[in-house]
C-alpha cells in the first residue's frame, strides 16, 4: 500500500482548520479537535495524520473486494 498523497490544510484566522484532499474539502475541524490535529500533524507526517483524520486511509481494495464473487449473495 503506498503513502496517502494530496492532503493539504489550511487555519483559518478563528481556529477552524480546514483539510482538504485533491482541492476538494474532506473535514472540517473546530475548537479542541482542530488543536489535537495540528499538534498531531507538527509531530508526525502530516499526509498520514489527515488521511487518518479525514477517514481515507481506508481507500484501496474496497471496491474490488465488493465485487468479488464470494462476496455477491450479501
């Protein structure tokens, strides 16, 4: 699996952080979770702190795994 990639955030001038994923907004984050994603994005990588905290850590095999046969009679 490679390393999530096209993660970028910006904080606005009230504390409100904003990430987004390809130009596109993926969460919006207020108060005492916006100050524990920038604490956690200064100490670790940052592209894995937003994937995570956005929830797309999970892309990869889901849709081919949807399809495959033995999963069909659900």
């Amino acid at each position: 699996m490679s390393a999530p990639s096209g993660f970028d955030y910006r904080e606005r001038g009230d504390g409100t952080v904003v990430i987004t994923h390809r130009g596109r907004a993926a969460a919006t984050l207020r108060g005492g979770r916006a100050a524990r994603f920038l604490a956690e994005a200064d100490v670790g990588d940052p592209q894995l702190v937003m994937a995570r905290w956005t929830g797309a850590y999970k892309f990869g095999n889901e849709r081919a795994a949807r399809n495959h046969p033995r999963n069909q009679g659900r």
